[in-house]
C-alpha cells in the first residue's frame, strides 16, 4: 500500500485528498468544516495555513495514522515560483512575504502530522496539479489537456498532453495573460466580491454583449488561436479602475441597483472569454491532435463557455472533473506524486464527486436530539420528499458523502418544483437570501435529459453541473423554475448509477407530475454547504425551508 495524501491552501479553496494505492478515497474542502467561504483569505501570507480538518478526514476515513503516509504533496512549486515572478507584477516586499510563508508548508505539515517528512514531502506545480486533477479521472488513455485560471506559479493558462501516466506540459501563456484575473476584477467593478464570477457569469445573460464588444477587444484580445490580457487592468496597476470608468462608466457598488449597463458589461466579458477560450481549444488540438480534451482551472466552472467548446465539436470528447477550481489540485497533486514515485498506475476514470463525509443515523438522531427537536421516520424518503416537491415545498436532502466541489449535486442540496414561476423569487429572496437575477438548475433524469435540453452527447461530466445546453422551447413553458434568461439551463444528469437514492427520488416527482427533474441548489444560505447534520438543522432553522431529509430522519418546519 502507498498513501499519498494530496493538499492544496496556497491561495483558496484549500482542500486535502487521499489516495490508497493510486485509489482516490477521499477528498474534501476545508471551507465546509470552518465554515469559511474558500477556507481561508487569498493572501500573499497565508499560504502555510493548512486544510487541517479536511487532512484529519481524510486520514480517519481512511483508518490511516500520519505515520501510515507515504508521500505528502502540495500543489504549487516555490522554486519554479521563484524562476518566473518578475517585480513589476506585485512588488518585491510582497514577493517576499509570499516566498518565506511558501518556505513554512513542510514545517507546518510536519508540526501538523507530528512527524518528519523529509523527501516525502513534494511540492507539484499547480497547473500539473490542475491537469492530473482532471487527467486521472477522465479515465481517456491519452488527452489534451488546458488549464485556465488566475495564476499558477505565473501562468494563466497552460497546454499539456496526458499520455498513460505521463502528464507533458505543451505550452504556458504566462501572467498578465490571466482570464480567471479579469474575471475577478469585473466581479469587483460590478459590485460582487472577487470570488462571484458565477454572479457576472448569470447577468451576462440579460445583456447585450454587443454594445461593449469594441471596448472589449483593447482589454482581452482574441484571434483564431491566441488570446493576450492587457495588463492595465489586472493586478496592483494603480489607475485601473479609473481606465475601466472611461470605458464602461462609474463601477457599481455593491448595494446599487443593476443596470442594463451592468448586464452588457458582463455580457461582453462571457462573449470575449467564450472566444479566448475556444481560441486555446483551437491551438491545443492542433498541437496535441487527440480525440479528448480534458479542462481544469476555475475558469472551468463558465458552463457557457463549457458548452461553447462541446458545441463546437473540436474535440469528440470533453471532460471536466465536478473540482476544476482549485480545491481539485488537492487530487492532481497526489496523482502527480504517485506517478512519479510508483510503478503501478494508479486507479482511472473513477470521477465521482461523493468524497466526503458522511453521517450514520445514530449521529443525524443525536444532532437532532441536541437541537430540541422532535423528528419522524420515513419508510421512503425519496417518495415522501418528491410528493412535498410537488405540493410546492422547499425540501431539504441531505444524503451519504457530501460532494467535492463547489456544486451540490444531490447529497446536500436544496429541491424544489420547476413547473412553479414564482420558485426562482421563493429561493432567491426567502431562502438564499440573494440576487433575484439568479438561476436555478435542474437535476434530470439521464433516460429522459435529450427530452428536455439540448444535451448533445452525455460525458461523465453532465452529472457536475458544469454545462448550460438549451431548454427544448416546446418544454420551457412546462419548468419556468429553471429556463434562464438565455432559455438555456445548467443541467446535471443523474443516473442510476451515480446517484440511485437522488435519482429515486427524481424518479417519483416524474411518476407524479410526469416531469423527470427537479430544481438544485446547494444547501446553504450565505455560507459554505453544510457538511454535518448540526449544519443542515441550523441552516434549515434560520430560513425559509418547509422539510429537511437526513437519511430517513425528518424535520418538518412549522407552518
């Protein structure tokens, strides 16, 4: 046996994984224990601040010991940092600060595990990390590989051709040549946080992208098989907002009303990205003219862009694992190290995202008990859950092993009635506490998915939610709930196979309405998703949900 456990906290969304023998057994986000969004602050003087709850997980799931670890592997790699920083894009002093915290992990990894390290401990580059995180698991023999994010060491983007067990990097595009950057600046200037691209990414769909696509062209310029970021307006650059005022007008704060303005700012970002994007789709297939391409890196989660590149038909078959951001380079960086520390390949196109932690019903009784509250039994949980569906109600599931990544995807996820109008407002206003602008999306049966969207092929990959195909129009009147604004939707397809107690419950809300899918959101209200069954009965408390399902234990509100 050879353990190798996988840790990522260099920026956020710090997250550990284990793998057992080249099996990935476990993988979970540090954010979902502290019940920090991302874990931790994306700070020059932090990145020694492991995932330590996420690596005790890991370690006790696995009935492993520190001692029991073979190699330690940490996804980003000071000394090729070191090689390419260069002054003007931070400064030294921060540089500094950056480089000397870098020198803490091992330490602190030691301190933490109690025990040395040594030459077990290795530091893999992070876009290696991005790649095999998305590699491995797609379970293709040989692919192209993008990664595309906000910075690597120094790179925004990078090319890479996967072969067996053998990862080769192709090409870098380095910083400023960042899309995730850009995406983080205009989530600032229209008035959301660095982190709520996702935000930008549901606006862009109420605007028209045409009316700043010139402006558009001077910040990210794209041509048949390159793309370049001008570095005006990413980073410490003193006076960018103010070049972004003289272009787009002053930006927004984060409590204004939200213009059309605003929507076609965002609009012409998703349609230059889209552009960019499959600008590097073009150049890797040529370099590396395989059938599959494998995608990772934040920018990854654009499920517009997603569906742009599987639309346009460039590679046969496109995966991308349910973690492209990074909490995946967790994963990647210890598929890395077992690759080049062992012989035998480790364990392929195993990509469920149910990695996590789950509860036995002594543990969701006892959290019920703890609470002062009275549950009852449910002989069928996915019966009973769909009929209260049905009957208009927003019903909590909380199922097995929490899912990787940023997606609920079945496990510990909030559902609801598609064929409602009035749902979309209920969720965003009395449950999620959030913008009225945001969609919603449908979990669908697999068999019955190509009856309702626009699916194209299925991939592994439809079941993370990580595509926006479109709403047949003769059935967007029929689920109002989650036809966007574009008449598209971000589809997760739920087998049988992946998910048999969420597809059994989907199952009964189609035997009683004949629509095979439900509205799926993540369990959460401003907050990480809920891990423990103490988390689901306090979220579920505080807003607006009529039930809540752990197991078969169940907590009706009060009407």
């Amino acid at each position: 046996m050879v353990n190798v456990l996988g840790i990522n906290s260099v920026y956020h969304e710090s997250a550990a994984a284990l793998l057992v023998d080249g099996k990935l057994v476990a993988a979970v986000e540090e954010e979902r224990f502290n019940r920090i969004k991302h874990a931790k602050e994306a700070d020059w003087d932090n990145p020694h601040q492991l995932p330590e709850r996420a690596i005790r997980f890991c370690l006790k799931h696995a009935g492993l010991t520190p001692r029991d670890l073979d190699h330690v592997a940490y996804s980003f790699d000071p000394k090729l940092r070191r090689k390419r920083y260069r002054a003007e894009w931070w400064g030294l002093k921060v540089e500094e600060t950056f480089q000397l915290r870098l020198g803490q992990v091992q330490s602190a990894a030691e301190e933490f595990l109690g025990r040395s390290l040594g030459q077990r401990f290795h530091f893999v580059p992070h876009h290696l990390a991005h790649a095999a995180s998305a590699y491995f698991p797609s379970g293709f023999d040989r692919a192209a590989i993008l990664t595309l994010d906000g910075i690597g060491e120094s790179a925004g983007s990078s090319l890479a051709k996967g072969v067996g067990t053998r990862i080769q990097s192709v090409e870098t595009f380095e910083y400023p040549h960042s899309i995730g950057f850009l995406w983080e600046e205009f989530s600032g200037y229209l008035g959301f946080s660095n982190y709520d691209a996702s935000k930008v990414m549901g606006l862009a769909a109420y605007g028209n992208p045409q009316v700043f696509h010139q402006a558009f062209q001077s910040i990210l310029r794209t041509e048949a098989e390159n793309y370049g970021v001008a570095q005006d307006f990413l980073g410490v650059q003193p006076d960018k907002f103010a070049r972004m005022e003289t272009m787009f007008g002053p930006p927004r704060g984060m409590d204004d009303e939200i213009l059309p303005r605003h929507a076609d700012i965002a609009a012409a970002l998703q349609a230059t990205t889209d552009a960019a994007v499959m600008a590097l789709v073009r150049r890797v297939k040529r370099k590396v003219p395989f059938d599959n391409l494998c995608i990772a890196g934040g920018v990854a989660l654009n499920c517009v862009t997603n569906e742009v590149i599987t639309r346009s038909g460039e590679f046969s078959n496109v995966f991308i694992p349910s973690a492209p951001h990074d909490a995946g380079t967790a994963i990647g960086a210890a598929f890395a190290v077992h690759c080049a520390k062992q012989k035998r390949p480790p364990q392929r196109g195993y990509s469920t995202p149910y990695l996590g932690p789950s509860f036995k019903r002594s543990d969701i009784l006892a959290a019920v008990k703890s609470a002062g509250l009275t549950a009852r039994r449910s002989k069928s949980p996915a019966r009973d859950a769909a009929d209260m569906i049905a009957d208009g109600k927003i019903v909590a599931w909380f199922q097995g092993r929490m899912e990787f990544g940023p997606r609920a995807l079945g496990n510990r996820s909030l559902l609801a009635d598609p064929r409602r109008p009035e749902m979309r407002n209920i969720l965003n206003q009395k449950v999620k506490h959030r913008e009225d602008f945001r969609p919603f999306a449908p979990s669908v049966m697999a068999e019955h998915a190509d009856e309702w969207f626009e699916v194209g092929a299925h991939s592994a990959s439809h079941a993370f939610m990580l595509f926006a195909p479109e709403v047949k129009p003769a059935q967007r009147d029929r689920i109002p709930a989650v036809v966007h604004k574009d008449g598209t939707a971000r589809v997760q397809l739920v087998s049988r196979k992946s998910n048999p107690r969420f597809h059994e419950l989907i199952a009964a809300f189609f035997a009683k309405t004949g629509v095979p899918l439900v509205v799926n959101t993540s369990f959460n209200d401003s907050e990480p998703v809920v891990c423990t069954p103490t988390d689901a009965i306090v979220t579920f408390r505080k807003s607006g949900i009529n039930a809540l399902f752990m197991d078969d234990v169940v907590l009706v509100a009060r009407e």
